[in-house]
C-alpha cells in the first residue's frame, strides 16, 4: 500500500445555467496548497479563459470563478480524490482514484442543449 497521502480534489466552479464543462484530472500541488483552481503562474488557462470571456486575468480568484460562471462555464476534476506524487496526471497511481460524481452533477445541472434534449431520430435527420 502506497505511502503517499490521499489527495481531495474541489467542489466544481458552476453557475446555475452551465454550458461548457472543463474537465482536468486532479489539481496540482500548487492548486491544492492554494485551494485555487490553475494557480501555477506557468499556467495560462486564466489569461486564454479571460481573454474568451472578457474578465480581467489578474482580478482575484473570487472575482474570476463567477466571470467563468456567468460565461455558462463549468471548471471540474474528473477525479474526487488519488494519491500522486508531483502535479502529472500520469504520476496518479491507478487503484487510488475515486471519481467525482458526475451523475449528480448532471442531475443538478441537467442539459439544456439541443444535443441532449432531441431525440436520438431527430439528430439524424437534422
């Protein structure tokens, strides 16, 4: 059995009409010290996400969440919780992982999108 501890991952940022999902796999160590989602400095998902959705990149993580909420984004983890020494995905070792809830979530969230609500018919024929 592994030594290393096991990692949580966050809650989802989401808004009450979510569109887009961005799914990562588990934050990186310097997220998870941060309790912030990207917060590495080398990232650029919240200078590409500001420069989409017309917010300010260095406004405060508070500000920001609700920018990619009110743009119809979601931000989650595919995984709830793993063991993983280092932030590479590929590092995560396999039999810790514990996947989030995603059938919840939809069922909170549920799809408002033609591609969902249409029948699987109506799709071919468009």
């Amino acid at each position: 059995m592994s030594q290393l501890p096991l990692l949580q991952g966050f809650s989802p940022i989401i808004g009450d009409r979510p569109g887009t999902p961005i799914l990562g796999k588990m934050p990186s160590v310097m997220s998870l010290a941060t309790g912030e989602y990207y917060s590495n400095p080398r990232d650029v998902f919240w200078h590409l996400a500001s420069e989409l959705f017309d917010f300010d990149a260095n406004d405060p993580y508070a500000q920001r969440s609700p920018s990619l909420c009110g743009s119809g984004i979601a931000v989650w983890d595919v995984l709830k919780q793993c063991r993983r020494p280092g932030s590479l995905d590929s590092a995560v070792e396999r039999d810790s992982m514990v996947a989030n809830d995603f059938a919840t979530l939809f069922a909170e969230h549920p799809s408002t999108s033609p591609a969902q609500t249409m029948r699987y018919a109506d799709k071919l024929a468009a």
